[in-house]
C-alpha cells in the first residue's frame, strides 16, 4: 500500500524522538550496574507499570490476538492463557512483593538468595543463565517476524519482511543499548500513550462504521458470546472456508478441554513466578516489595483495556468490510495479515500515520524491554561473579554494550530463517515454558529443595520439551500420520503434561539423592523472603533464634485474591469488547462485575499491602 506523505512524516518523526529520547537519558543510565539495568530503584510503580504494559503491548501478539478474534470471536479471550495471561494476577497477589524482597538484580543471582554459593548452586546459576538468553532471543525473534510482517504491507520503500525488521530493529538497538533501564522506560511511556490514542481511535471508528446487525450478517453464531461449552460451534463453512480449515488446524474444536488444560498449566506456570525476561526485571526495580505488587496490578489495567479496543475494531472493520478479499485468498489465509490489512483500508490519513507510529512503537517497546533483560544476566552473573569481581561501573556497562548487541545479532540471524509468528509463540509456551515450571515453582514452596534438584529439573525439562515438540517428532513419517489424526491440540494436552512430568522427577531424583542446602542460607531466605508453603524444619529453626518471628499465614488469602483476580482481569478484557461491538447491556454487567471484584480486592488484597510490609520489615530488623 502507498502511505500519505503526511503518514510517513509523522512515522519518521516519531522514529528520531525515540533515538533522541535515549540519548537524552544515557548519560545518568551509565553512572552504574544499578542505574543502568534497574534504574536505581527509584522510578514510581505506575511509571514501571505503565513501560511493563507497553513492553507487552508488542506488534506480533497484537497481530496474533486479531488473527485469533477473527476466527474464534470473544472466546478468543481465553486462548491467551497460554502464555498465561493471568500470571500478572498471580504477581500481583504475592509473587512480585516474595521476588523484589530478595534485592538482587537478575533471575540467576537470586539463586545465590535461594541455594548459596555451593556446587549445585552454581549449576542452578549457570542453567539459569543459559535459559534467560534462550529464552530473550526468542522473544526476540518473536518480535522480528511481527514487526517485519508489519511493516512490509505499510512503509513504502518495497524491501521484505526481514529487511525491514533488521532497519527497525537497528533503530530502536541504538536508543536502547546507549540508554539502558531509564531510557527503556521513559521511551515506553511516550510509546504508549501514542498506542492508547491510537488504540481508541480504531475502536471508534468501528463502533461508527459497523452496525451490531451488519457484524452479526458476516460471523458465525456463537461468534460474540464470551462463553463456550465442551464443543466451540462455530460454523464457518458457508461464511469463510479459510476460517473453519484454521480451526481444523489448531485443533482447538474441543474448547471446553482445552480451556481446562490451559488453565492448569497456567497455574502451574503462574506459581512458578516470571520468567528471567524484562517482567521480572521490572519487578526487580521498583522502590518496594508492595510498589512492585501494586505495579503488577497496574499492568492489567493500562494493558487490557486499550489493546483489546484496538483489537477488537480492527477484528470488526476486517470481518464487515474485507470479507469478499478474505474469500478470494482461499483455504490457505495467512490470518496474521488480518491487522495490517484492515488498518490499511479503514484508518483515515494522519491518523494512520499515528497508528503506524504506536504499532511501530509497540513493537520498540517489547523489543528494547526484551535486549534491555539480556545484559545483566552476561555482565551481573558471569563476568561480575567469575572474571572480574572489582572492574569499574564504566567497564561494566561497556560490557553491557557489547551483551546487549550480541542479542541483537544472534536474534536477528534466527529470525531471519524462522517462518511465522505462530510456530515462535508454540516453542516458546511449549518448549521453553514447559521445561521451566517444575523448577521454578518448587524453589519457592519446599524447603529440601535444592540446587541440583533446580540444575536436574531444568536441564530434564528444557531437553525433554524440545524433543516431545509435535514439530520435532512430526519430522518422523509413521509419527506425523499418527499425530494428524488426533483431534485435540498436542502442545498442551499431551506435551506439556508429559514434560512437566519428566521435569518433575528431575528435579525430585537430583534434590533427594544429595544434601539439603546449607541452614543458615535457607534461615536468611525464608526470613527475607518469607514464603509460605512447606517450610516447616526452617520455620523451627528460625523461632528457636527469634521467637517474635511471624510466618506467612496468608496462603489461603492469596488463593482468595487470586480466584477474584483473575474474574477482575477477563471482566476488563470482555468490556472493551462489548463497547466496540455496542452488546451495552452486556457491557454494564460486565462494568458491574468489574466494580465487585475492585471492591473487594481493595480491601482483601490492597489494604493488606501496608500489613505485610510493616511484618517484613521488622523481621529483616531483626535479622540484622
């Protein structure tokens, strides 16, 4: 498509204010370690709140969760959970205050908080180093195929796909590696508020050009209902073939299962606290234990409400306007063209240039958040701990340079060669997810667990996810005939289980056939920390030495919280979509429930906030 000169101006002026921004803030940003990958711990909740949501708000899932709402309608809602979405719930309750209380700066040397300094702890820190880079360069090239998608239907210049991620990326690489944390951040809050307008506006726009009976002529019955039974009963045979032959092919036709499926592994996923990605080094830089929980809260709010306006218009504008175009391309629709595409013909000169500019920025956010979590984890927890212990803050952050490029080449050569934007998100939810839970959440719960039991369970986990993958064990004839027959999604009705399963006995094998950690490192965790969960010998021991000493009595409350929370998140997820669709009556009950569940987390989660503070900031007191 060939954009207005007005459109373009306002992209490439939005692309030099960013590399600006970032130069602005380098010079505080390479004073430390701290300041350059936390940003000194000072930035406000809301501030990290809002950069954490606009690091979310990226190009590929935006293209993926429009691919989805087209073919699944509302109950596109719940497929996210693969990832899962209610994980910030889980963060909220309790996780981000635990992880922020042990005052490190990188997932790997909260290990060191977690196991010592022994041998089973140092392969945890090694397991944990390799999995953080694994982990960012596929969120890496996640964002390269969506941006590179993108911008290939809209800038004019007529390169490919990968030649126009490797442009943009090289832009936004510059403002990011100079800048560190600070510039990440202040860069991310302009880019969202360009992307809430911009997000808003769509929306708008579909609710005046798409009558509720118009939308109702063109999708499947069932397609605006929210709620689903066992079976998904959306018929779009006559509508649009390409549509029921997606369906067939992501085998979600069982949703009821799947949905139930999801949502235990989502649980599992939830309780085992972020992963080492730019999440959880937002939460590492808050001020405080309770202002990273209130972030986290935070998060769903600014996150949800303009994403799913802008995905739902466009969803709409795609499915009343572009549906002969749609039935011209066949069976064999790339449905992650539905958001360029619907922009394109539906979004008004300027606007589109402003709309282009947030999408851009979406994609910048997720991409300077996702190489902004890389070098710590090279500079903090390798050369750091095992070169060079007493190097200069300067040295340091050089050295932070050169990880954060070295990202950036080794994610743009896989990119390069990887063929959608789906096939990342199914190795990334499937493979690395799954070898990373087990681990993870035991860490937290069960005091005899112990570095070796980490090292086995992720080391069993990560190798057993990748071989167990469909696309791996498709590559065998008789397998793949076997595996086309089976009617239910296999990454997380079959796949998962086994691997969480696999990962398990890991981490069971390694912890129970050597030592406990050491008593004093498991005393000063729990006391810092203050977990609850199977703790009990610890508990003992620390009581013996400090009488005064509460323990965690809050599991139950933070269940509570949790159930409550996540009705709060999808209620802010289904309101948007309503308006747009203009379901008001449905909207108002939805606004209703979102109203109830506020209430009461106000006072069972937020006004418990202050209590625990005040309890751990006595018992580091008293440790001390």
């Amino acid at each position: 498509m060939h954009l207005h000169v007005i459109d373009i101006v306002i992209i490439v002026t939005y692309l030099l204010s960013t590399v600006l921004i970032g130069y602005w803030v380098s010079k505080r940003a390479s004073q430390s370690m701290q300041n350059y990958f936390l940003g000194g711990n000072k930035m406000p909740w809301y501030v990290l709140g809002i950069s954490n949501a606009s690091g979310m708000f990226d190009i590929s899932g935006t293209m993926l969760l429009v691919s989805w709402m087209f073919v699944y309608g509302l109950k596109s809602v719940w497929i996210p959970w693969l990832w899962p979405t209610f994980n910030q719930i889980f963060l909220m309750v309790y996780l981000s205050a635990w992880l922020r209380r042990s005052k490190v700066m990188t997932g790997a040397e909260w290990i060191k908080t977690r196991f010592g300094t022994g041998r089973g702890a140092q392969l945890s820190h090694l397991i944990v180093v390799i999995y953080a880079f694994v982990s960012i360069i596929g969120f890496f090239t996640y964002g390269f195929k969506g941006i590179g998608k993108f911008a290939a239907t809209f800038l004019p210049w007529h390169l490919s796909p990968n030649v126009y991620a490797l442009i943009l990326i090289g832009i936004t690489a510059i403002y990011v590696i100079k800048g560190g944390m600070i510039s990440v951040v202040i860069t991310e809050v302009v880019q969202f508020f360009i992307l809430a307008i911009a997000s808003f506006a769509v929306g708008i726009i579909a609710m005046m050009k798409v009558a509720p009976d118009t939308l109702r002529k063109v999708v499947p019955a069932g397609w605006d209902n929210l709620f689903f039974g066992w079976h998904l009963n959306l018929d779009w045979s006559v509508l649009l073939p390409a549509a029921a032959a997606k369906i067939a092919e992501d085998k979600y036709e069982l949703f009821g299962f799947f949905v139930m499926m999801l949502l235990f592994k989502g649980i599992l996923i939830s309780a085992a606290g972020p992963a080492p990605n730019y999440d959880m080094q937002r939460i590492l830089s808050s001020k405080t234990p309770r202002e990273a929980s209130m972030m986290s809260a935070w998060v769903n709010i600014v996150l949800t409400f303009p994403r799913y306006f802008l995905i739902i218009g466009l969803t709409v504008l795609a499915a009343a306007f572009y549906g002969d175009a749609l039935r011209g391309m066949g069976t064999h629709m790339d449905f992650e063209r539905v958001l360029p595409m619907a922009l394109g013909r539906f979004v008004p000169v300027g606007l589109l240039g402003f709309l282009i500019a947030g999408l851009l920025a979406a994609f910048m956010s997720n991409f300077a958040a996702t190489v902004n979590a890389a070098p710590p984890y090279f500079v903090n927890d390798i050369y750091k701990r095992f070169i060079n212990p007493h190097a200069s803050p300067k040295t340091y952050v050089r050295l932070s340079y050169l990880a954060s490029l070295a990202v950036v080449v080794i994610g743009v050569l896989i990119g390069w060669n990887v063929p959608s934007v789906n096939v990342v998100v199914l190795w990334i939810v499937s493979g690395l997810w799954g070898g990373y839970i087990a681990s993870n959440a035991l860490k937290w719960y069960w005091w005899r667990f112990n570095g070796y039991g980490y090292f086995w369970g992720m080391v069993t986990g990560i190798a057993s996810s990748v071989l167990l993958m469909p696309d791996v064990m498709g590559q065998i004839p008789a397998v793949k005939s076997l595996l086309d027959k089976v009617p239910f999604n296999l990454e997380v009705t079959v796949t998962f289980p086994l691997v969480f399963i696999l990962s398990l006995t890991g981490c069971l094998l390694g912890t129970l056939l050597t030592k406990p950690e050491d008593e004093a490192v498991l005393k000063d965790f729990y006391r810092r920390v203050r977990p609850w969960g199977f703790w009990g010998p610890v508990l003992k021991k620390v009581l013996a030495e400090d009488p005064g000493f509460k323990r965690n009595k809050d599991f139950l409350r933070d269940m509570f919280n949790i159930a409550v929370g996540i009705v709060w998140q999808i209620a802010l997820v289904a309101l948007p979509l309503y308006i747009v669709i203009q379901e008001f009556q449905r909207a108002a009950i939805t606004l209703a429930i979102i109203l109830g569940t506020s209430a009461i987390l106000k006072f069972t989660w937020y006004g418990h906030l202050a209590v625990r503070e005040v309890e751990t900031d006595k018992a580091a007191a008293n440790d001390k």
